[in-house]
C-alpha cells in the first residue's frame, strides 16, 4: 500500500490501471473499491503488510458497479464482515438484479 496522505493508502492492483483505497478513520478502516474478481487476494496481501487484519476492515464503499471497481467484493465482504456501501441507483447492479 503506497500512503497518499496520512490515513490514505492506495493498493495498485494486479492489472495496474485499477486501484483501491484504504482509509483509516476513527471506526476502523473504509475499503473504497474492490478491484476485478483476481484482485482480492492482493487487497488482503496487502492490508497484511500494513499490519492489518481483514477484521480491521469496517466499511466497503463501491463506487459505481463497473467489474474493475467490485468484481472481489463478495470474496472481501466475506473475509471482512463489513458493512458495503453503494450508491442506491447502483445496488441492483451489485447484487446481480441487472446488467450493464
């Protein structure tokens, strides 16, 4: 994870043109996007490296509901137990009611 700002990390996924983002607030930390389905091994990678625990992770925060921004989400809201946040008119994309 690369620090932006203080409490503001940025996880260059496995294919380089996508990231994700770690913030660090007072309810423990925020996942913003989740990569394409391959990236959520790295994304944990590397909150281990930072010297976090999936648990640590409170919060994921889906952009919009474009494959590259949440095609790990299932695989990181299963090893974080966070509450996933989204935009309403993006939900059904999300769970799969629709397509793009």
């Amino acid at each position: 994870m690369e620090e932006i700002v203080p409490g503001l990390w940025r996880i260059v996924l496995a294919r380089g043109s996508v990231n994700a983002y770690v913030w660090r607030g007072e309810g423990g930390l925020t996942l913003v996007d989740c990569g394409y389905a391959s990236d959520g091994r790295r994304i944990l990678q590397s909150l281990f490296e930072a010297g976090y625990l999936p648990q640590d992770v409170h919060h994921i925060v889906i952009t919009h509901g474009d494959i590259d921004h949440m095609g790990s989400l299932a695989q990181m809201q299963a090893a974080t137990s966070a509450a996933v946040l989204a935009h309403t008119l993006e939900v059904d994309l999300i769970e799969g009611r629709r397509s793009r």
